[in-house]
C-alpha cells in the first residue's frame, strides 16, 4: 500500500501520485490502468476492471490519497475545537485529538467495506485492519487495509 500525502491543496495530488504510481509500478508491483478512477455509485472511487483499492481524503491543509492491491479506506481530519455532547452516542473522547483518532479509523474503516457515512454509528470489529498514523502534529490520520505501508509525503 502507498499513501501519498501534500500539505499543498494547490497542487493536483491525485494526478501527481498516480503518474508517481506508475514510475513506481517495478518496485511496488502495481500494474496500474491507463485511465484515472471513477467512482462507483456508492460513492467510491475504483478503477474500472481493476483490484488496485484507492481511497482518497481532505482536510483543511491536508491531502491524501492511497492505492493498495486490495480494499483500502483513508481519512484524515485537522484538529480543532468540537462539541463533544453532539456525537456522544458514536465516539466518546476527552480530548480533540482523541475524538479525531476516533473518528478517522471509523471513516477509514468505512470507507474501507464501501459503506461511506452512511452508517456511522456502525461499531469498527475488533479483526479490522485498521489503525492510526502520525503524519504531522495538529491532524489525525488512519488508514484501513492490508499489507504494508509506505508514505510519501509532497
């Protein structure tokens, strides 16, 4: 699994890392289409007659995007300051970051199976492959899928 992440939303992230994708296929062994995802009308982006997973995510100041050579589900959220009465019966936390940890790994994990926010009260099963990363102070970030991970960063 590769996860490229900018800090720059100026840039075309998903253009730059799929083209990065493609000089990389050698080493990484992703043999990828040669044309850009779509996304399938329950909201997910997928490559026509592929198994290459994708997953995309923003956040204020932050981009990302993943492909794995199977299902895969990102996100990623900047701290701030919420109201955490409002979402007490999905994600008890104490703090910002502890209710950002939270919720990317249920996004990711939601993203991962295909179901989006649709069912966010949806508890996360303990077997799911999916955990947080640090990739900058100030954000959460979690990924969900197999496999190793690699992350370059824009």
């Amino acid at each position: 699994m590769i996860i490229f992440v900018t800090f720059d939303k100026k840039r075309t992230l998903l253009e730059e890392a799929y083209d990065e994708l493609k000089r990389l296929k050698i080493n990484t062994g992703f043999i990828l289409p040669s044309v850009m995802p779509e996304v399938s009308r329950e909201g997910k982006p997928r490559f026509i007659n592929s198994d290459i997973g994708f997953s995309v995510t923003h956040t204020k100041g932050l981009c990302a995007v993943a492909f794995s050579k199977s299902e895969v589900g990102i996100d990623a959220e900047a701290h701030r300051k919420i109201n955490f009465n409002r979402f007490k019966r999905i994600i008890e936390a104490e703090s910002e970051k502890e209710f950002f940890d939270k919720w990317t790994k249920l996004e990711a994990y939601l993203k991962y199976t295909g179901e989006g926010l649709k069912d966010i009260s949806k508890k996360i099963p303990p077997e799911a492959p999916v955990k947080n990363l640090e990739i900058m102070s100030g954000y959460s970030f979690a990924v969900c899928g197999e496999g190793e991970i690699t992350i370059k960063i824009f």
